[in-house]
C-alpha cells in the first residue's frame, strides 16, 4: 500500500511542477490556438473583445 501512494504522490508533483512551469516559465505564443477573429457582435465593432 506505502508503494501505491508512494506512486500517486510522485505523479501529483510531476502534474503540479508542469503546471507550474507551463503557467510561469514557457511563453504563451506555443500554447496560443488558432484563435480567428469572430465578430460575434454584428458589422461594427462594439469593443466588446
């Protein structure tokens, strides 16, 4: 059972260091989808986005 949670809590590390350096050390331009510029508010621009 030690073994199991032994397991468990190095895969939580590993998901939380990951996190950590995808939010704060890797630039945001490799996460960055293709995001296309919908108007979703008519033929003029509102300046809702």
């Amino acid at each position: 059972m030690s073994i199991l949670q032994d397991i468990l809590v190095y895969i939580t590390v590993a998901i939380a260091v990951g996190y950590l350096v995808k939010k704060f050390l890797l630039p945001r331009s490799l996460f960055a989808g293709k995001k296309g510029n919908s108007k979703g508010c008519g033929n003029g621009d509102c300046g809702c986005h």
